[in-house]
C-alpha cells in the first residue's frame, strides 16, 4: 500500500510541473514572437526610407539633366537672400507654377515629384551678373548657378528631398 501513495504523489507532483513549463515556454514564444513582429517593422520601414531617397535621387538625376538639356524653358525661383528661408523649405514655392516634373518617369512607392529649380548666380563668387560685362576678366559672368531640390511624397506619407547644385557655362 505504501508504494501505490507514493506512485500517486509522483502522478500529483507531473501535473503542475508540466503546466508551469507550459507557461514559461508560453511565455518565451510569444516574446519572441513580438520580438520577430518589431524586427519586421523595422526593416519595413528601413526598406521604405532605402526606396524614398532612392526615388528622389533619380528624381534629382532626371532634373539635372532636363536643366542641363534646356536651360532656357525651365521655371526658376531666385534664391532668397541669405537671411531668409531656403526657397524649397517655402511651402509656396511648391506650387505647379513654381516646380517641373519630369511625367516619363515612374518611381516605386511614390505618389508625385518636382523639382524646384533656384537660380543663385548671386553665391558665385566675383558677382556674376547676367549683362556678359568685360569687366569680370575671369569670365565669371559667363557662369550659371542653379540649386536643384526635388521633393518626393511617399504612397505611406510624408515627402523626401534630395539636393544638388549646378553650373552651367553660357556659350
């Protein structure tokens, strides 16, 4: 008789040692689970960041080249003086009236693109004027400066910028 209570306390003792396992491996797969979740977040959302600066690099490449190919037909702002807000920080100036896009390119996981092209001749040094003077015998006068910000607005929400500046030698 004193073997078969024995057997019944070991029987007794199984079952909560085996639900508080139960539990604690519960508890460490949902913990990692959350853990699994987060990292997938994140590299979401790295992933979106990695393809929005992409984005507005082409975009900044396809508008150099446009400003490169016709200087002429392309919209420009002045730059503000240096005290002012930056012409692409002014909501304003980026209106259709004031911005291009280039409309044969498509970029993943973006909704729209333009450019905001600055003509910031004034920043060269020499004061460059648009007169040709023969008295800048340096022919800086001959040169062009344009500051070019084109602004991405993501299909998730939110806009990305990427900048660049270019000079062009008048002929």
């Amino acid at each position: 008789m004193h073997l078969r209570n024995k057997q019944k306390a070991v029987a007794g003792f199984v079952l909560p040692v085996a639900l508080i396992l139960l539990v604690i491996i519960t508890g460490v797969v949902a913990t990692q689970m959350q853990r699994a979740l987060l990292d997938e977040r994140m590299a979401a959302n790295s992933r979106e960041n990695i393809v929005a600066d992409s984005a507005a690099q082409t975009m900044l490449r396809w508008c150099e080249l446009q400003l490169t190919n016709e200087p002429d037909s392309i919209v420009t702002v002045n730059a503000p003086a240096k005290e002012a807000t930056a012409a692409w920080k002014t909501t304003t100036n980026w209106n259709p009236a004031n911005t291009f896009t280039v409309t044969s390119v498509t970029l993943p996981g973006v909704k729209e693109h333009s450019c905001l092209v600055e003509r910031a001749d004034d920043e060269l040094l020499g004061g460059v004027s648009d007169s040709g003077d023969p008295a800048d015998p340096t022919g800086r006068s001959r040169w062009i400066k344009y500051r070019i910000t084109t602004r991405v607005e993501r299909v998730s929400e939110g806009f990305d910028y990427a900048q660049s500046e270019l000079r062009l030698f008048r002929q």
